[in-house]
C-alpha cells in the first residue's frame, strides 16, 4: 500500500481508518499530516479506485453486500457507482445490494446507480423477490410452532395478510403474537 500511494496514504487512513492496523511502519504522525485538509470528492473516487485495484485479484475479490440500498444518499451511491465502474485498473469487486422496490420509483437515486452501471457497461443482474405465498408462510409457522400445517393454517392466514409474505415480517409476527401474549405454549399440552 504504501508503494502505491506514496504520499495519498494519509488520505487512505482518514477514509477507512482501519487500513492503519495493517499497516506496522505507519506511524500516528505520518497519519496526521493534513488532517484538516478537505479530500475533494475526486480524490475520494480516485483513492478508494485505487485501494480496490490493490487489494482485489481475480483470484481474491472484494465481496460487499450492502442491504436497504433504498436509504442510501446520493453522494455514496456516486461512490459506488465509481469503484464497481473502474475501467483502468484491475479491481474484482462483486456487490450485492438490496432494496425494497416499493419503496423506489424510476428517479430514485439506487435505480439511476443501476442504469449508469449497465451504461458503463458492469454487469448487472436484477432479481425481483416477492413475498411468500400461504403456503410458504403457513411451513414457516408449522416449523417454528412445531405443529401440522392444517392445525395453523387460519393463524398463517392472518399473519399473510399483516405481512404480505416479508419472511423477516412473519417471524416478527410471531414474536409479537408470543411477547403480547396472544400466542402461548401449553406445558400441559405440550402445543401452541
């Protein structure tokens, strides 16, 4: 790191700190220098480019999972966009984000990073995940109650139409349903 950076190894350790744990030669001082300094937005793109290009081969790529990509600002989508759509170097950078796309129309900011990256040519997959059917919800409630799925087929039933099928939503349903006290375990008869 320190060959490639040479003097933007400061500017490195300000935007991922950790890098300093890593490196033992890396004194604080050499950190500290122009630490008031304002890092313009296209050295923000060019370092973190660059870090990509170091770090990541074919053989070890960058895996970065990013979930609720609908909450994301511009300015880090922009980020993004520039490290998964670096055409000088050599970085392996596989990304996997998520968002709820209920929640975005065309313009919103995650759609417009989608549409760039397929403009810079990165290859991209979209998958669409709708929510469970009743029958997905009502083998999610048998497993977790322990029960036949005929015995809590009109529970699953409520629970689809409070959730919509979110797997997260109907397992939060039942904790909600237990920690109200609306859904208990008999010790006598050994049943929800």
């Amino acid at each position: 790191l320190m060959e490639v950076f040479g003097t933007q190894l400061s500017a490195l350790v300000r935007l991922l700190p950790s890098v300093a744990m890593i490196m033992p030669n890396m004194n604080a001082q050499s950190c500290d220098n122009g630490q008031d300094a304002e890092i313009n937005t296209s050295s923000v793109y060019f370092i973190l480019q660059l870090f990509a290009r170091v770090i990541s081969s074919k053989s070890h790529p960058i895996m970065i999972f990013l979930d609720d990509l609908h909450w994301a600002d511009g300015a880090s989508l922009d980020v993004l966009q520039h490290i998964l759509s670096d055409i000088k170097g050599a970085s392996c950078v596989f990304m996997i984000g998520s968002f709820r796309s209920n929640e975005v129309n065309e313009d919103h900011p995650v759609i417009t990073l989608m549409n760039c990256l397929e403009t810079c040519n990165v290859r991209l997959s979209r998958l669409h995940l709708d929510g469970m059917d009743i029958e997905g919800v009502n083998h999610i409630i048998s497993d977790a109650l322990g029960t036949f799925r005929r015995i809590c087929k009109p529970l699953s039933q409520l629970v689809l139409r409070k959730t919509k099928g979110n797997p997260l939503f109907v397992l939060e349903c039942l904790r909600s349903l237990v920690d109200c006290g609306l859904l208990h375990y008999s010790v006598r008869e050994r049943r929800w």
